[in-house]
C-alpha cells in the first residue's frame, strides 16, 4: 500500500480487540519512530512514555475522560509529555544537544515570555503526534489520538515532575465491528479546493 492509501485508510479507532498482541518489534520500531520526530531548532522537548502494564493503563485510563474504554481495550497508551520545568529542561538542552542548537535555544529563551517559549515547546510535540499515527497505520496498526485526559491527573500517576502530560495515542488493532472503521464511516473532511490553494 502507498503512503496515500495508507492516509486514507487510517481512522480513529474508537473500539480494540482486547486480546490481540501488539508484536513487540512494532512497538520497538514506534519508540524509535517517535525518537526520529524532526521539531524547531532540533529541541526535542519531549517525553514519550509507553504504558504496556495493564494495571497502569487501567489507572490512566480512568482519568481519560470519554476515552476510558477505548485505553483499557487497546494494548498500549503512549503518554506524549512536555518539558514543563525550564530549569531541568536547561540541564538537557546543555547535556544533550550540539553547541550550535544549545546556543540558539539560549538565544530564543532570552527573548521569549515563559508562557509563550512553554507554548512553543509543547507545539513541538504534536508534530510527534503526526509521526506516530502516520506510524502506526504504516505498521499495520489502528490508533486513536487523544486530547481528552486529565493532564495532572496523568502527571501525578507516572510520577512526572519534569515533564507535563499533553495527550495521548491508543495503539492496537481496531475492533471488526468499530463503528469508526473507514468502511462503515468514511473519511469526513473539508474539499480539497477549499483548503489547498496552488499558486
Ligand atoms: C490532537 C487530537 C486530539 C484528539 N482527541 C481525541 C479524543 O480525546 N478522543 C477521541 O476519540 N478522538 C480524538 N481525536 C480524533 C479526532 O476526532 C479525529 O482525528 C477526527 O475526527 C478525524 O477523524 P479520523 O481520525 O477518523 O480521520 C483527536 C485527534 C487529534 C488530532
């Protein structure tokens, strides 16, 4: 299948199978994905935390809003979080990062209000979000992102201090009978005249 296929055959699962295993090689191959994720001045922001124990995911699947269901059902939950505490992000951007980058994150750090560099960051992560679903259909898997948790409520049980809980991506394989599969609902989006303009 090509990449088009595979976008438009991608939907947002919103029943699993319970009992179908993810291989462990595709999860492996997703954390690396995910570690690939290109962002602004190659800052990598992040935290990328995957809940495979049940009991965790029971527990974070209860402070998730409408999608409670959905998290227990499917074999994995990545938790997508944000550098949050600027002062320990700073140990990373000098401990992880080239000079070069380092000294341009200091540059844009000088001259950013807190709320707006914090806001900047946190934009990074969601085009992690875009890799990883784009991922997981390419690895024959069905994922549901997720806006709809509690964000300091995920912060308190995985223990984070750091990092700030943004949202997060069910993987697993998708239910026969998901009502959401591309057969029975089909792709619901704006025409592309009116949102692609070529000059
Ligand atoms: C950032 C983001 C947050 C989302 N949050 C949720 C959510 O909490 N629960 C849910 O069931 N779907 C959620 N969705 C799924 C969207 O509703 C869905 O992507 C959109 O309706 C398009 O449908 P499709 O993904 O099936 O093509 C989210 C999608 C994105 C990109």
């Amino acid at each position: 299948m090509n990449i088009l296929e595979l976008i438009q055959k991608r939907y947002t699962a919103k029943h699993y199978q319970s009992d179908k295993a993810i291989p462990q090689q595709k999860i492996e191959d997703l954390k690396e994905i995910l570690r690939l994720t290109p962002s602004s001045i190659n800052i990598q922001p992040w935290k990328f935390t995957f809940v495979q124990n049940p009991e965790m995911k029971s527990k974070l699947a209860a402070v998730s809003m409408h999608n409670t269901e959905k998290i227990n059902q499917a074999q994995l939950l990545v938790v997508f979080s944000v550098a949050d505490d600027l002062d320990a992000f700073q140990k990373v951007v000098e401990n992880e990062l080239p000079a070069a980058r380092r000294d341009w994150y200091n540059k844009i750090k000088a001259s950013t209000p807190e709320a707006e560099l914090k806001t900047w960051l946190a934009k990074q992560v969601y085009i992690a979000l875009g890799v990883g679903l784009t991922a997981s259909i390419a690895l024959g898997l069905d994922s549901t992102a997720m806006e709809g948790i509690e964000s300091d409520k995920y912060g308190d049980i995985l223990g984070m201090t750091e990092y700030k809980p943004l949202f997060a991506m069910a993987v697993g394989y998708g239910a026969e009978d998901d009502f959401n599969r591309i057969e029975v609902t089909p792709k619901s989006r704006r025409s592309l005249e009116n949102v692609i303009e070529t000059i």
